[in-house]
C-alpha cells in the first residue's frame, strides 16, 4: 500500500503553482508566519489546502 505524504516542500510548491522554489519557500515561510509555528516546523499537506483554497485531494496527485 502507497503511502501519502503528510508534509509539504518548497519543490511541491512549485509544481503545484508553476511558480519558482524560491516563491515556494517564501510561501511556506509566510504560511508559518500565519500559523503561529517556528520555522523548523512543518507545514503539513491540510494547512497548506486551507491556507491556499484548495482541496486537499487535489493536491495529492502532485505528491504522488
């Protein structure tokens, strides 16, 4: 059985958005900020669909 990954990165940012890593990054930087987390923390797949309006199903196929 596959597995789904439960945190996001900067890189599935940029396939996701089509924009730059570095918009990804600063993206899941400005996504802490909003979350209250310290910046070793993760961003995880939900927090990112909610922040963004996605749906979080949708998002799964780009990490697969």
């Amino acid at each position: 059985m596959k597995t789904k990954r439960l945190c996001i990165f900067p890189k599935d940012v940029q396939c996701i958005t089509g924009k730059s890593e570095r918009y990804g990054r600063q993206l899941l930087a400005d996504i802490r900020v909003y979350l209250k987390k310290e910046p070793h923390q993760f961003v995880t797949v939900h927090e990112f669909a909610a922040y963004c309006g996605l749906h979080v199903e949708d998002l799964f196929v780009y990490l697969d």
